[in-house]
C-alpha cells in the first residue's frame, strides 16, 4: 500500500516521462528538433530566402485539383503546384532586380481586352458594345457576395499578372539576344574553312579492357572533382516478386461448365435482358446488328449456319466466357453510299449559334424538301447547298463518301442499312432532321442480333487463397533470414529490380501508381534489406528495399557505371602517349603498329576523319595548328592522335555578313525556352516536401 501511496503522488510526474517516453518512440530522434521549431512545421521550401509555406502550398493545390477535376493523382497535382509555385517566385525575383514591376492596371487592362470578356452580353450597352463600368459593377458584387465565381475570378487575374511577369522578363532577355556581324563573319569562316591534314591514331581498343585497373578510391576522386555532374536526390532500389491473381484451367472449365448450365434456359426465356440481368451477366443486351467478320471467330461459323432462338457457345472472347442467342437474322450491305440534307434546330447537338429555328420549324422544313426532291432529284444538290448545315460537306453538295455500319448516329445508320437503294425519307437524329437518299450498297450479306450473356474469367477463391498462400510462404522464407533473390530463384519466382525510386515518385516500373510502397521504402523506419507485403488489385506483391541512396553525391558503386569508362579511357591514353615516340608521323605510325592516314576537305562544321568517324576535339585542334607542324598525343573520343594540317583554305569572303548574324541571333531567340531552367539551376531552392508526402 505504500507503494501505491508513492505512485500517486509522483502520478503527474510519471504520466510525463511516460508520454515523453512515447513521444521519443513514434517519433523519429532527429525530427524533434524540427518539430518544435514552429517555422519548419509550416514550411514546405524556400526560394532564394523566400519561403514558401504550407498554407500557401495546401491553397494552390486544393485550386489545382479543383480545375483539374479529379484527372490527376495528388503526387501529380503536388509536382505541378510546387513547379507552378517555383516559377512564380523566381520570376518575381528576376523582376524585383531589374526594377520592374507588373502595375494593377497592366493586369486590368489585359483582363477588359481577353475576348470572352469583350463579347459577354452581360457587360455590353444597348448597342452591343462592352462596358467597362459595368464589368467593374459584376466583379463588386460577387466581391462583396464572397462567392465561388469571384474566387474564380480572382485566381484567373493572379494567373494573368503571374503570365505577365513571365512574358515581361522573357520578352526582354529576348530583346538581348543579338548578333555582331562578326559573329557572323566568325561563323562563316568556321563552317567553311577546309583543312587538309596527314595523321596517326592509336585507337583505345589497341589496349585490353583487362590491363587497366580502376580502384574506387578513383572514382570517388572523379566524383568530388566532377561533383556538379553527380548530385543526386534520395533514392531507393527496389526489388519484388509479383503473384498475380489469374484464373486456372480449372477455374475457367469451372465458368465454362457454369454458362453450359444456362444454355437450356436462355433458349426458353422470352424475356433475354431480364434474364442477363437475373443471372448477374458481364454485358447488356447489344441493339445493333453484327456482321460475321466482326464476331469472335470460334463462334462466327455456328453462329451464321444458325436459327432464331439458337444458343452459341460457351465460348472464349477476350479475357470472357460468353454464350449468345441468336434473336434476329437478315441481309444488309456491309457499305452504303448516300447524300444527306441536314436541318438543324434549337437544342440540338453541334448546333452553330446563328440557328434559330425551332423543331417544329426544321420539321416542316424537311418534309418541304422531301417533297420537292420526290418529285425532281436533280433538285438535291441546290437544295443541299441552300438548306443543310452538314459542315463536313465542304462543297455543299450534301454527298457522303462510302460508310459502313458502325460509323454514323443509329438512326441514321438503321436507314440506311435496313433500306435499299434508292429510299429516300426525313429521318430524325440529335443533330437535326435528315432528308437521306440511298445512292448505293454493296455486299449485301447475312446479319446477325444476339442476345449475348457473358462472364468474366476470375480466379476462383480456392486459387486466391493458394496465391496468397505463396506469397505469404515467400514472406516467411525471407523472415527465416534467407537471401530474397534465392528463395525467387528456388521457387523459379521473376524477382523484378527497381533503381532510383525518389520520394515523391508514385509509379513502381512493372506495377503502376503504388505510391504505398514507394511511402514504405522511404519510411524513416525502413532500412536496407527489409521487405513488406502489398495486397495490389489482382496480385500480391513482397518488396524488399535493396539499396537506399542519400541526397548529395552518387555513391561510387552507382557511378561505377558511368565513371570507370571514362577512367579506363584516360589510363588507356596514358599507356598510348608513352608509346607516342617520335619526330615524324610516319616514325610514329611505325613503333605503333599503324599507318599514317590523310583527312581531306575536313571542316569544323563536318569533323569527320576518313577510316575512324567523328572526333571533333581532334578537328578542333587540327583548326588551330599552325602548318606542318607535328602535333603529338592529342586525345580524342576514339584513340590518341598526333597530326599535322598541311592545308588550311579560308571560303572566298563575303561582301556582307548580315544572313550569318541573323541566324545566330535567331537561334538564340529559339532558344529562349531553356532560359527558366537556367536561372532556376542558379536560384537558391530548398524543397521541404518530402516532409510532408515520406509517410503518406
């Protein structure tokens, strides 16, 4: 009892430690000093000093995902606000710089004159002209409503000045970028100055791969000295095996045997959608006619030597069992050729704004052309031309090319096909009413309505639970300690590699969107070698984390791939220049082994050597070189080289060089595109959102 005493009077005290104890515990140590500092909390990144915060962050998103309609996933969204953001902010620093700024009346004066401000009704006079006044009166009272369309209104003047900043800043680093007329000049004597020249090159390949040896500590000294070229984001590999959920032999004679069971019982039923419907079919019934090329190819054959009332099947079609009932049988071409003459009306589909016509109207009108063109059908073609809206007629003579059935609107189609040539009629569709004249069919051939009940080839319950079981025994296997790649190697298991997953990334190559496994790997609790389960639609997945990458350098082991080759090259031309001895080229050719090759006509423009290919550090060499002079153990892309230019010929000069200026300045002009990247390389940016998307 005393010690209970004890404990009560110390509660407050060890209620405390015990949360402080909990807290250390969810949380990860080196995140509690972020978490009290207020200012990391609401912070999601910085642009050159600039914060930006969450709140800023949360409101584009949520108007984002509000345009964007639920198209986009929430990692989608996120790097297109963050991208969004950066570039505003970057934009407003460049400006701030060069004293310029984007005035209310800039913003003003480029909302009044957008066009679907100018032509709305609703801010012109009694003389159809727009009203400034009263568009200001529109935007003051939604203002003072604080309603959805001001906040819409809102944001689309911010997307007009953020437009403006950015167009103001390229328009004038455009203005920028011109040309000399020596550049121009330069130019031209570059890309026509040929260069005659004698040489030797000892290719990289004389020297075995095997007798150059590149240590790590080598590439980790490339690395820091080329560190520019090696910074990277946090990364994670990955490595999986899959187990899909797919239907057995067993499970699909299962199906086929349950549809066989219904087949007496379709032929009875006098009502086929209600029984497609009671007996829980995959598809509705299909109200077209279908052709016997068209129909699958196991049943086609059955199908066309059937009757009425006949069921066809089971049969496999496309990932389905079906069977399907023959309802209904004639003949009708496979192709019509007809003209047309359509009458729109108010409320109709792709209706121009100029009509005005009301149904009724364009039905009596249509009936008056089918009258006139009964009795004169020479008549169609000026009527056509006076009356029908049709806009893919370009010549107006209301002709249509050859069709086949599934390509017009159903009434349309159902004239057309069921008739024979020449029928002609007012026929109704949702664009307006029809005068149709059947110019021509051909292949006129037996078709089919079927009444077609289908079901989907699944796994049965027995096969889910056996390929849960695997994935499970697979898990446990790796939990008993044994290597991943073994036990899918022991089960003939396809273990699928995945390199360089980062943090916001939503896609797993092989997988699709899983952004819960991509969250799980960069889990502050998930190290190297740790694995996990993934119930996916249609499979089971284990994952195993193979590697993790830090934000900062490449590791060497990942830049092995890209460093040592270049390594190996520069070893190798070491060993090359030591065996590069002697006075003259053909001196040097002899102790290697080579012949002395000629280049001829060889400019800067076109650096290609006879015999080895393209090696511009060796043209662009051989243009500075003074004449006939030796030149040794010059490295190139291929080999190691030593020459000596014995021509060099300048082009004729011209009497101006203002085309060469002009298509330097314009390339540049072209250029322009990259100019954000640039600045955005050089800009101070800090993105914190890892922070908020690593554990969702």
């Amino acid at each position: 009892m005393a010690i209970l005493s004890k404990i009560r009077e110390r509660s407050m005290f060890l209620i405390i430690i015990i949360g402080l104890a909990l807290f250390a515990f969810v949380l990860d140590p080196s995140t509690l000093g972020d978490f009290f500092n207020s200012s990391k909390i609401n912070e999601v990144g910085e642009v050159n000093g600039e914060t930006i915060s969450r709140q800023e962050f949360a409101n584009e998103l949520e108007q984002y995902k509000q345009q964007a309609g639920g198209n986009v996933s929430e990692m989608q969204a996120a790097k297109t606000v963050w991208n969004n953001i950066l570039r505003k902010k970057i934009y407003k620093n460049q400006l701030s710089k060069a004293g310029i700024s984007i005035g209310e009346a800039d913003v003003w004066n480029e909302v009044v004159n957008a066009s679907f401000v100018q032509n709305d009704p609703r801010y012109q006079n009694e003389a159809g002209l727009f009203d400034e006044t009263k568009f200001k009166q529109f935007l003051a009272t939604e203002k003072d409503g604080k309603t959805q369309l001001w906040a819409q209104w809102s944001n689309y003047m911010n997307q007009v000045r953020d437009n403006a900043e950015r167009n103001t800043y390229n328009n004038l680093v455009t203005a920028g970028l011109g040309a000399s007329l020596k550049e121009g000049e330069a130019e031209y004597l570059i890309d026509n100055t040929k260069l005659n020249a004698q040489f030797v090159q000892v290719p990289f390949t004389s020297i075995a791969d095997s007798l150059v040896k590149v240590k790590k500590s080598e590439i980790e000294a490339y690395i820091k000295k080329n560190e520019q070229d090696f910074k990277v984001e946090a990364s994670r590999d990955l490595s999986y095996v899959k187990f899909d959920i797919v239907a057995t032999q067993e499970d699909e004679a299962a199906i086929s045997a349950d549809l066989s069971s219904l087949i007496e019982d379709f032929k009875a039923s006098e009502n086929n959608t209600l029984f497609l419907s009671e007996n829980d079919s995959d598809s509705n019934i299909n109200p077209n006619f279908q052709f016997k090329n068209l129909i699958n190819k196991e049943a086609a054959d059955k199908i066309s030597e059937g009757n009425i009332g006949d069921v066809v099947g089971p049969y496999k079609d496309k990932g389905f069992y079906k069977i399907s009932k023959i309802t209904e049988i004639t003949s009708m071409p496979d192709s019509v050729k007809a003209k047309h003459i359509l009458i729109p009306f108010v409320g109709g589909q792709r209706v121009a704004a100029d009509v005005v016509r009301t149904k009724e109207q364009a039905k009596k009108l249509a009936d008056s052309i089918l009258t006139v063109v009964k009795r004169n059908k020479n008549k169609f073609k000026d009527l056509a031309a006076k009356f029908s809206s049709d806009a893919s007629n370009s010549d107006k003579s209301g002709e249509l090319d050859w069709f086949n059935y599934n390509r017009m609107t159903p009434a349309f189609r159902d004239f057309s096909f069921t008739n024979k040539k020449g029928a002609l009629d007012v026929v109704e569709t949702p664009f307006g009413f029809h005068i149709i004249s059947i110019e021509d069919q051909k292949n006129i051939q037996k078709v089919f309505k079927l009444a077609t009940y289908t079901r989907k080839i699944t796994a049965s319950e027995a096969t889910e639970n056996a390929i849960f079981r695997s994935s499970e025994e697979f898990a446990l296997a790796i939990t008993n300690g044994k290597d991943f790649a073994e036990v899918a190697k022991e089960n003939n298991y396809s273990a699928k590699p995945v390199v360089g997953i980062k943090v916001l990334d939503e896609n797993v190559p092989g997988l699709g969107n899983q952004r819960q496994i991509v969250s799980w790997a960069f889990g502050s609790e998930t190290n190297t070698g740790d694995f996990k389960r993934f119930d996916l639609e249609g499979s089971h997945v284990v994952a195993m984390v193979s590697s993790k990458t830090k934000k900062g350098l490449m590791p060497a082991e990942k830049a092995a791939i890209t460093v040592r080759p270049i390594l190996v090259k520069q070893k190798k031309a070491n060993l090359i220049k030591e065996k590069l001895v002697g006075t003259t080229l053909n001196d040097l050719a002899t102790s290697n082994g080579v012949a002395t090759r000629n280049a001829t006509g060889v400019t800067l423009k076109s650096p290609t050597l006879s015999g080895v290919g393209v090696e511009p550090k060796i043209v662009g060499a051989m243009y500075n070189a003074e004449l006939n002079k030796v030149y040794n153990s010059i490295v190139g892309d291929k080999g190691v080289y030593a020459f000596s230019v014995t021509k060099k010929e300048e082009p004729t000069a011209l009497p101006n060089y203002g085309s060469n200026r002009k298509r330097i300045a314009d390339a540049r002009k072209r250029l322009t595109f990259k100019m954000y990247e640039a600045i955005k390389n050089a800009s101070g940016i800090k993105d914190g959102r890892s922070n908020m998307y690593a554990a969702n």
